[in-house]
C-alpha cells in the first residue's frame, strides 16, 4: 500500500506541475488552448488520485495539503489567468475585483475542505475543480463565439464564486 500512496502523490504532483506549465503557456505565449488542456488534465488526475487515495486507503495529510494546492494552482489560478488573458474588458478594474473574488472564494473552500472534518458522501461549498472547469469553459466559448456580454460573465463568475463558499452539500465524485 505504501507505493499506491507515493504513486498518488506523484500524481498529484504531476497535476501541480500541469497548472504552472498552463500559466505558463497563458502569460508568455498565446497557446490558450493548449492551457486549458493543461488545466483539463489537471482536473483529470485530480479525480483520478482522490478516488485511488480512498479506495486503497492510502489518505494523509501529505496528499490532502498536495490536492489543495493542485486545486488552487490548476484549478482556480490558472483559469482566473485564463479569464484575465482571453477577456480584457473595457473595465480592467472590474476585470481585477471578478479575480480577486474568484480567488479569494477558492481559497476559502480549500481551506475549509483542509480544517473539516470528512464526509464519506458529500464536500461543501462547489468543488474547485468544477468551478474552474465551468469558468475555463465559458471563457474558452465565449473567446471563440463572443456570446457573454460583460454583464453574464460578472454574473456567472459571481455564482461559481458564491457556490464555491456555499454551506451547500455536493455528492463526491
């Protein structure tokens, strides 16, 4: 069991080095695309670790403290550069209050995730792989279709930002 735990904390490592590859690529390049299938497969071996981590019971603080980071680095950090990148509004200023709200609730869901005891079934509050999936989503879209006016994309980064910090119960996945 002891190797299962090192090879989901090299996972997980590989995850984090996946986030910073994807910010990278976002602020010295203009491979987008290729950013967000960075942050994609983060995500991936984010799900994929967890659910090895508690199927052979091989948890520890090591890899929950690992996990959050991937999920601020990848997962919240990177899309939040995404969004400052690809969607430059005439409002830069509102542009950096939508950031600064997005990341300041990831890092309160990591850090109530961290201090919490664990549910078998559920987490609270939005995971922060699933919010900054759906924010990398609708940024990639509305790069390519231009569908978002400023005022839904407030709006949508508002909710997932709220849900993120929500007392309301998701089913693990």
């Amino acid at each position: 069991m002891r190797e299962i735990k090192h090879v989901v904390n090299t996972m997980t490592a590989l995850a984090i080095l996946l986030g910073f590859l994807a910010l990278w690529l976002l602020l010295l390049t203009d491979q987008y695309l290729l950013a967000a299938l960075c942050i994609g497969g983060a995500a991936t071996i984010d799900c994929l670790d967890g659910k090895l981590a508690r199927r052979y019971e091989v948890e520890s603080d090591l890899g929950i403290y690992l996990d959050s980071l991937n999920d601020f680095i990848s997962l919240s950090l990177a899309p939040v550069t995404m969004l400052l990148v690809l969607r430059p509004i005439d409002r830069p200023m509102l542009l950096l209050i939508l950031a600064l709200l997005y990341l300041g609730a990831a890092l309160f869901r990591l850090i109530r995730f961290i201090s919490t005891p664990k549910s078998s079934k559920t987490v609270t509050g939005l995971p922060t792989t699933i919010s900054g999936l759906c924010l990398i989503t609708l940024l990639l879209f509305d790069h390519h279709l231009r569908f978002m006016n400023p005022v839904w994309l407030v709006a949508s980064i508002s909710l997932l930002s709220v849900l993120m910090i929500s007392s309301i119960p998701f089913k693990k996945w």
